[in-house]
C-alpha cells in the first residue's frame, strides 16, 4: 500500500469529489432501477447503495441501533426476501437467527450471497477461544471491508451484465474514499498516547480495529450480544481501568450500556474517575439519511469518538469535516 500521508492529499479531494456528486451521475447516466437488492446490515447495504447506483432498488432489512445478533426476521422479512432478485448478507453468524430464512430463499433459486464469508481467509480474524470461528465484524478495518466491495460489485454485475461499468466506476470512487478514510484513521489513532491507547467497549465487535491500527480492544462480552459478561470479566476490567488510567470507555448505539455503566461505577469505587467516551457504532450505522448513516461516516464518528476521549489529536467534525457535532 502506498504511502498514506504522500496520498492523502490527492486522496481527501478523491473523496469531496465523491460526495459532492450524486450516485446516478457517478454512474455515467441514470436509469430506472431494474434490479431488486436486499441487504440484511446498513454495512452491507452501504456499499451495495454506493456501488449499484441508480440501477438498483436497495432494501436494507435491519435499521439503526438493530443488533443483527439477535435480529429474528420476520413474516414480512422473509417475503422481502423472496421478492429480491439478489440478497447480500454477512455471514459468518453475524445474522445467526436468520439462517433458516436464508436457506429457503436459496431453495427458491435466488442468489444468496454470504459477503464476508467470501473474503480472503486471510482477511479474517479467528480470535483465540472462537473454535475456528472467525470474528464476523470485518467492516471494522475499511481494507478488509474494501475488498468486500469488490464482491458486492462482481455480484451486482452477474444479476446485471449491462451495468458492469457503471458498477466498476462506482467500485473505484469508493475504493478511493475509503483508502484516504483509512489512511487517516491510522495517523488519528497513532496520536494517541501510547499507555491510553485501550478501547474498552460493551462487546467484542472491535478485534478488526484493533488488528488495522494498533489499539488493544477490551469487550465486556463476547464476539456475540447473546453471550453473557460475567461478574469476574467486569470485575477484571474495573482493575485494569484503574491500574492502568485509562480515561474513557465506551457504549455502542446498538448495546445496552448497562455493563458499561457498572466499569465506570466499579473504578469511581477505587478512586479512579473514567467517562463515557461517547457512543460507537458496532453493529449497526448511524440514522438514513445522516453522514453517520453511511459506511464511511460510521468509521469516521468511531475514530473520531475514539481518538478525542482517549488524548489523541482528531478534529471536531471528523476526518471529512462533516460528522453531527452538536449531537456528540
């Protein structure tokens, strides 16, 4: 990978250009979608919106603050299903509930596509105690999330052969964007002071993260929101907030942040103040319709969030200059 900082310039303007334009001009001309998509995550649907353009009429099935662990689809749900010419979903149990609506949809001969079971092996993180398992939240490291575009694209050109271009102009805007977006994030997170540079959050959703750039992440829970945290695993985490210093921990939008809440109560108790550094998006993105709505502006509010609470030098705003300040 090139340079980032010898990048970023040409990159930030690749990525203005981008969001200046509206996605049926970046796709060459507009066309009444023809194409039925269903995306089960924002995530996914995310890049099948920005990739398909105006060809596709996108369905996003679980909306902001829905955690796709415990999703449990419905009748309606599986009719959607049917009804799509091409269904794009995680995988990797990310959606564990809905497998048995996956496979009907399958039967029924419309393709179904597991996006980031169809990574690289080498993309994936299989952490230590998972059986084998690998970790489903890859759209926690843009580079890996970036090569699930390349699938989403591929996929999108098979269901619709007269749009490949315009799928491959898309593809690469986005593959721009996302790589200026990245490059910051490393230089962002790198900021902060080496002892604060801990992410402590209410599950295990953040191990891509911390592969991509470099900070320890601590969950209350497991890779799932069904697993339980135990009285021990709080208990452990409140002394290592304390003897460490760590300043800030953090809930996610789509988690209860009752155990988040017990860490900072638990270190209040020994003498060592710590804050809430904010709300991150895990498993779900922002509203529709916002910037933190998108794939790029969820990675853009965590590092962000992040970097700002724990000591490290980020802008206000965000990388992009655009993130909800006021909401914050």
């Amino acid at each position: 990978m090139p340079d980032a900082k010898r990048l970023f310039p040409t990159r930030r303007g690749l990525l203005m250009a981008a969001l200046a334009l509206p996605v049926a001009a970046r796709a060459g001309h507009a066309q009444a979608a023809s194409l039925r998509v269903l995306a089960t995550t924002a995530m996914i649907g995310d890049l099948a919106r920005r990739i398909g353009g105006g060809r596709i009429a996108l369905t996003v099935l679980m909306g902001e603050g829905v955690d796709p662990h415990l999703y449990k689809p419905t009748r309606q749900d599986v009719a959607r299903l049917l009804q799509s010419d091409l269904v794009l979903y995680s995988g990797l149990l990310l959606e564990g509930q809905m497998t048995d609506a996956f496979e009907r949809v399958a039967r029924s001969g419309k393709p179904v596509v597991a996006v980031a079971e169809a990574l690289p092996p080498e993309a994936l993180l299989v952490p230590e105690g998972a059986n084998g398992q690998p970790d489903p939240h890859a759209w926690m490291d843009p580079r890996a999330w970036s090569q699930a575009a390349n699938i989403i694209a591929a996929r999108l050109a098979e269901a619709d052969p007269a749009g490949r271009v315009a799928f491959e102009n898309n593809l690469a805007a986005l593959q721009a964007e996302l790589a200026a977006l990245d490059g910051w994030a490393a230089r962002a997170i790198a900021s902060i002071p080496a002892e604060r540079r801990v992410l402590v959050t209410a599950h295990d959703a953040f191990g891509y993260f911390s592969r991509r750039y470099g900070i320890e992440v601590l969950g209350i829970q497991g890779l799932s929101t069904e697993s339980e945290a135990g009285l021990q695993q709080i208990e452990r985490l409140v002394a290592l907030l304390v003897e460490r210093r760590i300043p800030a921990v953090f809930v996610e939008s789509s988690v209860s942040d009752r155990n988040i809440r017990a860490l900072v109560e638990g270190a209040r108790a020994r003498g060592h103040g710590v804050v809430v550094g904010g709300a991150l998006f895990s498993d779900a993105m922002g509203a529709p319709g916002t910037y933190e709505g998108t794939y790029a502006g969820m990675i853009d509010h965590n590092v962000t969030t992040i970097v700002r609470a724990l000591g490290g030098d980020a802008p206000e705003a965000g990388f992009a200059g655009r993130l909800a300040v006021a909401s914050r």
